[in-house]
C-alpha cells in the first residue's frame, strides 16, 4: 500500500521566491504538427514544462515561471493550438492527442530530451495522454487540480454547455462563470486584478479551440489504469476550495500513483497555482529538491 503523504500549507507561510529574474528568456512561435505554437522558455537547469487548463493559456503561469526558473529551472510554457498566441489550421483545433503530440513536439524542437512535466486541469489528460505515448520523456509530473476519472454525465453535460455558449456568444461569455471556479470570492473581492487577468487570457481563446476544448474534457479517456503505471516522481497540488475537481479526487490519485505527494493549497480554488502561486511554487520546490530533480 502506498504511504500517504499529505501536506497541508500553512496559511502564515512565508512567501516563496517572489518575481524572479528575466534572465535566459526565449519566446516564440514555433511550427508544430501544423499549427502555431508559442512558447516561453525561461530559464537554465532541468525542463519543466508546465501544460495550461481550459481556457486559458501558458500565461497562467507567469508567477511560476518567474520563481521557479529563479531557483534554477528552465521553465517552458506553452498556449495550446487555439488558446492565447497561438493558432491553429483550419478544420484542425485539436483533440487530446494532438494536444499532447505538440507538447511533446515543443520539446523536440526546443532540444529537451526529458523534462518535469506539469498538467493544470485539462492539462492533467493531456499530461496523461503524454505519459501514455511516450514515458521516457518525463523526470517527474505534477498535477494541478486536475482529475484521472472520466467525465460523468453530469459533467458531459456541462462541457458541451461550454461549448455551445462559446459558439454562440464567443469565448468572452465563459469568464463570468469560470471565474467563479477559479478564484474563491475572497481573492475576487480582494485582488480584483486576478479576476482580470484571467479574463483577458479566457478572452484570446479562439471559438474553434473553446469548442474543442470542451470537448476534450467531455469525451476524456479514463486516465484510471494509467496512474499505478507511473514510476516518476509525482506531485500533486490541489486548491482546497476547488469545486470543479474537489480533493478526494487528487487523494484518490495520491492513492494510486506510488510514492507521491499531495499537497492542500488552502484559500486556492481551481487555479490555486496562479491564485497562490507562492505556495505552489515552494510546495514544487521542496518536491523537487526531496526527489534531487535538479
């Protein structure tokens, strides 16, 4: 049976590596499986690539990039095909597969062998997808308020919702209600400038790429089977007030994927690492330090 290892942060913790140094920095576009990808690759020492959720883009990450490539990492975001800068060709908006093929093509083209690879929400099946395919390519993994199970019919249900109001009404329809799920209404009656800035990255999303997304998270595999697979260090972060994919689905992940870690963000919903990046980004170091990923 694996040991549980559970980690709740403290709410007084100090904050972690504030901002960070712009040093090593690359940005782009780089010609991935037809599309358009951007990319900002930030940093020197191990990859860790970290995949964004829907329907957002790899700016979600900016205050982990800044602190973790501080502590020496080269961190690599991307926009998926559709989302944020990048673009993707006609009658092709991507898929789990293609989403995770181009992840894995960034890689290729930016000369990483292997990397720690990072999933929020729908980057979690689309981590999974990447695992499946081609294992070897990952250091470590780390899933962020995200979810192995398939979605039920409820959750079917709502997706497709999604996907009919982006056509209906364009990606700037989804941030009201989204936002609700990302941020807990402290931080949005607090720090109204987080509840912006998420707006303006749900925004960019092409209608295409919100519909395919969607989808995506509607007609996901189950990623069940594939977690007593997993052999690479795991960390998993969770938003305690995350109500799209609740803890007792990151314990049962924890449950299942040997020697992982589970760690509690309290005041954090669905997007706990941007809402409290501090203790996402010290709870990913002491992770990665415990399992000399480095």
């Amino acid at each position: 049976m694996n040991r549980l290892m559970i980690t709740t942060l403290a709410l007084a913790a100090t904050t972690a590596l504030a901002g960070g140094a712009q040093g090593n920095r690359q940005e782009g576009m780089l010609s991935v499986n037809g599309a358009q990808i951007h990319y900002v690759s930030q940093g020197t020492g191990t990859a860790m690539l970290l995949l964004h959720g829907y329907p957002l883009s790899g700016e979600l990450f900016a205050r982990n990039r800044d602190a973790l490539s501080q502590a020496g990492y080269r961190v690599i975001t991307v926009d998926h095909r559709g989302y944020g800068q990048s673009t993707a060709p006609a009658g092709a908006p991507g898929d789990l597969q293609t989403y995770a093929a181009d992840a894995l093509g960034v890689l290729d083209q930016l000369g990483v062998q292997n990397a720690i690879i990072g999933g929020m929400s729908m980057g979690g099946p689309i981590a999974f997808e990447m695992y499946r395919t081609a294992p070897q390519r990952f250091r470590g993994l780390i899933l962020i308020d995200t979810i192995a199970n398939p979605a039920g019919i409820v959750e079917q249900h709502i997706w497709k919702g999604m996907a009919q109001k982006a056509s209906t009404y364009g990606p700037q329809s989804l941030a009201p209600e989204l936002l609700k799920d990302m941020l807990t209404g402290q931080t949005r009656m607090n720090r109204p400038g987080d509840a912006q800035a998420l707006t303006g990255i749900v925004k960019q999303a092409s209608v295409a790429a919100d519909v395919a997304g969607a989808m995506v998270l509607a007609n996901r595999p189950d990623s069940v089977p594939t977690l007593k697979t997993i052999t690479v260090p795991t960390l998993i972060l969770e938003g305690l007030e995350d109500t799209v994919y609740p803890p007792e689905f990151s314990m049962k992940m924890q449950q299942n994927i040997a020697g992982s870690r589970l760690v509690i963000i309290p005041g954090a919903a669905h997007a706990a690492i941007y809402e409290k990046a501090d203790l996402a980004n010290r709870a990913i170091l002491d992770w990665a330090r415990a399992n000399n990923l480095r």
